[in-house]
C-alpha cells in the first residue's frame, strides 16, 4: 500500500519557499526517493520549484536561507508504508545521501508524521 502524503510542516517559516543552494540539484530527490512531481518552475526573482504529491505542495527555493536550520516533516496516513516506500527508493549517488542515523520516524496519537533527515555527500559542492 502507498502512503497518502497529507501535511507538510514547516521547522521554521514556510513550506512553500524552503531554502536550497541549487533547486536544480535538489529536485532529483524528491522526485525519485520521496515521490513528488514538479509542477512549476520560476527563475525569478530566484530559482525556485514548487512540487507536489497526494494533497500537498512544498516549494525548494534559492532564497539565501540556510538549508541545515530550516526544512519540514510531512503527516502521512499511514507510517509504515511510508517507511517502507521510502526505504526502498535509495538517492542515486549523484543525487543527496540519506545518512541512516538521520532518518527518524515517529507516531502521534491523532496522526502519523514522518521525518526525513538528509545531508549532502562529502564529495559534492554544489549543496
């Protein structure tokens, strides 16, 4: 079964303007490990592209932000499915490593949230 992506939170300010050094670098991951799609793409005033999957949106941004201090977790439907659909969708190796010691899940009474961690390789720079 696939989980239904229901809810993206932010850490800080704003799912729809999360900030990445390169949009064009960051997207392959999102697409191929956790299952969005792009559905719209501006280069200006910034790079920025706006993804989506089931009922929710999240926007990767060349906004001057720091990646390492703001991202989101996502609310699920199911946590075991959408541990399982994730952990089998390893990032190519051009693309982010997902660090195992990151990757956290955790159940809420009223809902199931999902968290994923990743930081980039050592051996890329343009992260």
């Amino acid at each position: 079964m696939k989980a239904k992506f229901k809810r993206a939170v932010p850490y800080a300010k704003d799912a729809m303007n999360l900030p990445v050094a390169n949009v064009e670098a960051a997207v392959p991951f999102y697409e191929k490990t956790l299952g969005f799609r792009v559905v719209q793409r501006e280069d200006s005033p910034n790079p920025r592209a706006v993804l989506a999957r089931d009922d929710i949106q999240i926007a990767l941004a060349e906004n001057g932000g720091d990646p390492t201090q703001e991202g989101c977790y996502f609310e699920v439907d199911d946590i075991e499915a959408a541990f399982e659909e994730i952990k089998g969708r390893k990032p190519a190796a051009s693309d982010l490593e997902v660090q195992p010691g990151d990757s956290r899940r955790r159940e809420c009474s009223s809902s199931s949230l999902l968290m994923v961690s990743v930081t980039c390789s050592a051996s890329r720079s343009d992260f």
